[in-house]
C-alpha cells in the first residue's frame, strides 16, 4: 500500500470524506486531494497537520509502501567451517543439560576475561 492509500484509507476510517476532513485540518480540499495523489511534493506543515488528524507519525507514514528491509546475508564461510560447525552442534546435542550449563559458564567466564 503506498503512502497515498493509507492516507485514504486512514481518512475514511474517520467517518468523514476527504472534504470534510479538509475542512477540520484547515487544509484547502483542493490541496488535499493533490496531496492524496502525490505525496511526494507536499509541504511539511500540511503532512504534520494530517499526520496529527489521524494520530499517526511521520515515521510511520514514510514507512507505508516502502518494501521490507532486506536481512543481512549469512557470513561467509571458511573451507570446513560448516563441518565444523556440525561437528559443535553435534557435540552440543550430546552433552547433559549440567554440563550444557558448565560449558556455557565456562564461555561466559571466558568473554568477560576478553572484556576487561
């Protein structure tokens, strides 16, 4: 849905038509209904005043038809790391939920070392 649309469809779901709701935000219904075309040209003070209407933010108005963010590809890995990333899991899968816990101890003691 781009900006434009949800714009639209937050104004209809006021219960008033966008002349109306022109008219309650003192934004010439001619302005609006450009504005409802395209966004893009629009001044800041008219989108604050309709953003303010509808209780929405700015920042959620921009995010509205934007594609999602893409998630950062998977690092790449050395020859044989996956192997031996395997071969951890395997190891980590076979240990008791006590020495699972005395590993994880043991590498939290290590980190802080590093830390400090």
């Amino acid at each position: 849905m781009s900006r434009e649309e949800y714009l639209k469809s937050q104004i209809r779901a006021t219960g008033k038509n966008v002349k109306e709701f022109a008219h309650d935000i003192d934004i010439p219904y001619t302005t609006l209904l450009s504005m409802l075309k395209n966004l893009g040209g629009s001044s800041v003070d008219s989108v604050i005043k309709i953003c303010s209407a509808l209780g929405i933010t700015i920042e959620h108005l921009n995010e509205c038809g934007t594609p999602p963010k893409k998630k950062k590809p998977a690092p790449e890995l050395y020859p044989g790391q996956a192997e031996k990333l395997l071969e951890v899991q395997e190891l980590l899968q076979s240990l008791s939920s006590d020495n699972l816990k005395v590993m994880l101890k043991f590498a939290k003691s290590l980190n802080a070392d590093l830390d400090e």
